[in-house]
C-alpha cells in the first residue's frame, strides 16, 4: 500500500465514468502495486497492474450488479493474465473488515480455475459467476459469457459454490432443454436409470439417483481420478458433455437420449459442445458416441490401464470449432446478431436465438426460467439428420419427458 493511503477508504480510486454509478468503494488494505481495482457499477474489478487503458465500451464497465445485494468481484480481463491468488484473498479480506462479506467471484478472461483455489486458500466457500450480469431479452438479469472467437452466450450454470474440500455444487444455473423432469440439484433425468448433472463446465452423464438416493446404472461406471468433471473449471470457448462409460458400454437407450440432447440444447450452447470421454476410451467406443454426437471430442489422457472396447483412442482428435456444413453439406445461414449493453452488434453463432432469461436458484432448479417454444415434435434415434439451419435432428421417439 503506498504511503499516505492509510485510513482513506478507496484511497486513489475513481468509479467508472460513463456508466452507472457504483455503491462499493475500494477498501483499505488493497495494495494498488499488485492489485489494480476500479469501482464499476457491478462492484469492484481487480486487474493486474499496468493493463492496457480501458474503452468506454469495455462490458465489464457496464455489467450489473447483483440483484441480492453481494459484492460483485470481477477478477482479471480478455487477453490479460489473471491477478495472483493472494492478491484477491488480500482484496477478499480488505471487504470483510469494512463490513461486506458477502462477495460473488466474476473470473473474466482467462483464470476460470481461480475460485476452486480461493476457496481452498481462504478455508470457506466461494460463490463463483460464470459470466457477466446483463439485462436479457425480457429485461431480467442474465449472466453471459465472452467467448473471444464466437462472441457473447449464455451458459447453463449461472453461479457454483466452491468449497474448501469437497466439490463444486450448483447455486443458480437454467434447464438443459425443454421437457426434461428436475430431479433437484441442478439434475435432469435423461432416460430410464440415466441423469444429467449441472457442473462449471457443462453437463455430466451420471445415474439416476433413487427414492433412496442411490444411483441405478446399466454396468459399473469406470472412472479414473483424471475425469474431473466436477472440478473442471468453466471454459468460455467450449461447453462440456462429460460422458463417463460403464464397463458394459452405454445402453442403445442412453446414446439416443444424449443424440436428441445435442439437437435440444438452447442454440448459444449447442455451437460450443464438446463431448469429453474417460481416459483409457477405447476408439470403437469413442466412435460410437461420435455416431449420436458429430461434435468435438477429446479422451483425457491417464495412466490407468484402457477401459474395454477396442485399443485406447489415442488418434481421437479435438476439432478446434465443429460446423455442421463441415461434416453434412447443408446450407447454413448468415449470422444473427444481438445488442450489446453499449448499442453496438454482438455476434453470436448461426441460426441462434436470444436465450430467455431469469435468476434461478437451488429451491427452483432453473425450472422457472421460461423456454423457447417448442416446434415440431424432437426425435430420439441413431439415424440424424440435418436441418437447413445447421441443427442436428433425430428420428424417432422422444425420450424422459415429462
């Protein structure tokens, strides 16, 4: 802290001019030689120091703050490393002493792992946002994301709580696709025996739990330490379909629920899907999802003995961004474009549509957020097809709805 800032509170600090005024100041203790924190109108946004200058249209500038009243926190920025852990523990600290405790985390840019390690660091739990709060389509608050190739999207959890020793659990997150029954706990059930778990990343194919809470499985799951889909942080560019195998192979059932799944996810989500598999996936078991699921895929490397169906799928290789009119000739049309909070275009992937939007907490599971129509009745099957838009679609009958 430099000298002569003892006893002022946000001592050197200016709010962000050109935006809506802020009611949190930078507090004492915050030493502006590791941390550079601004007052924005979310709260506070801490950066490394020596950053390039900010434009009056920088969303971060912009973002809304959080309607219960916590302290938004917005750590680091695109294109600049993320601040040291101990910088934002210090900043973490500095709030609690002058009376704001209640923090929300906003990693922005690269350092997405960075809540998973304040908590470890601080011995408490830390709520996490996975992306910045704008007013949606309706007028209500929606947290997006920026992903720096694509542009802007919603993603499905909204905010995680990670705590000091056991895993990350969702607090605020939206439904995966129309129809599927809440089983509570950010999990909807997929097909008979067969659910899916909201994480920071994506969604995990895990067991359907029962009346007593047990998981019902067809074949023990193989899972190695190396399959984190519960601690994998958040990844702008991607959205995540963890898909754990059992030992008998995934029924015919669970593939044409997850191949309807990939036609079902709200658009914004389904152009960054990647299907991540076990380490140790064998090739004819990754080629077969790829049949349900022609999206990006990646096997986790291990050093575990191979799962069974055929040799490891070491050649299985991540595509960089999966288009549909890259595998299927079909005829995609140009990309739609929504406002940004300072008036100018946003883009976002083709034959999208602007995600309704609406705070969901752990009581409502997400399920009270409103969905798009639905149109023709979704297919379930092995055979895909591809519409005219670049969306997959199925033929067959649907599975698990309600």
């Amino acid at each position: 802290m430099r000298e002569g800032d003892s006893g002022r509170v946000g001592a050197g600090r200016r709010p962000a001019r050109g935006a809506m005024p802020t009611q949190v100041r930078v507090p004492v203790g915050v030493d502006p030689d590791e941390l550079d924190v601004l007052a924005v109108p979310a709260g506070l946004w801490a950066r490394v120091p020596g950053g390039p200058g900010l434009a009056p249209g920088e969303p971060a500038l912009h973002a809304l703050p959080d309607p219960d009243g916590a302290v938004t926190v917005i750590t680091g920025a695109p294109g600049e490393r993320s601040p040291e852990v101990e910088a934002i523990v210090g900043l973490l600290r500095a709030l609690a002493t002058v009376g704001r405790p209640e923090v929300v985390v906003v990693p922005y840019g690269a350092g997405a792992d960075l809540p998973g390690a304040l908590a470890a660091r601080l011995g408490v739990s830390v709520v996490a946002q996975h992306g910045l709060l704008f007013a949606g389509a309706d007028g209500r608050p929606v947290v997006t994301v920026r992903d720096a190739d694509r542009g802007w999207w919603q993603p499905l959890a909204w905010r995680t709580v990670y705590t000091p020793t056991g895993p990350p659990w969702p607090q605020r997150w939206r439904s995966p696709a129309e129809g599927l029954a809440d089983l509570g706990g950010g999990r909807y059930q997929l097909t008979d025996g067969w659910s899916l778990r909201i994480v920071p990343s994506g969604l995990a194919l895990d067991g359907a739990p029962t009346l007593d809470g047990a998981p019902t499985l067809d074949g023990d799951l193989v899972l190695d330490p190396a399959f984190p889909c519960d601690d994998a942080p958040h990844d702008p560019a991607w959205f995540d379909l963890w898909i754990p195998l059992p030992s008998t192979g995934l029924p015919d059932g669970v593939l044409t629920a997850l191949g309807w799944l990939a036609d079902a996810l709200p658009g914004q989500v389904r152009t960054r899907l990647r299907v991540t598999l076990p380490p140790g996936t064998g090739q004819a078991q990754a080629r077969q999802i790829r049949c349900v699921l022609p999206a990006p895929q990646r096997v986790l490397p291990s050093a575990s003995s191979e799962l069974p169906g055929g040799q490891p799928a070491d050649e299985v290789e991540e595509s960089p961004r999966w288009r549909p009119d890259e595998h299927f000739v079909v005829s995609v049309p140009p990309d739609a474009s929504v406002d940004r909070p300072d008036g100018g275009p946003w883009d976002r992937g083709p034959a999208d549509e602007v995600v309704d939007s609406g705070l969901a907490d752990a009581d409502s599971g997400g399920s009270d957020l409103p969905q798009r129509q639905s149109g023709e009745p979704r297919a379930a099957s092995t055979l895909l097809a591809v519409t005219a838009q670049g969306r997959l679609r199925l033929v067959g009958a649907r599975p698990s709805v309600r």
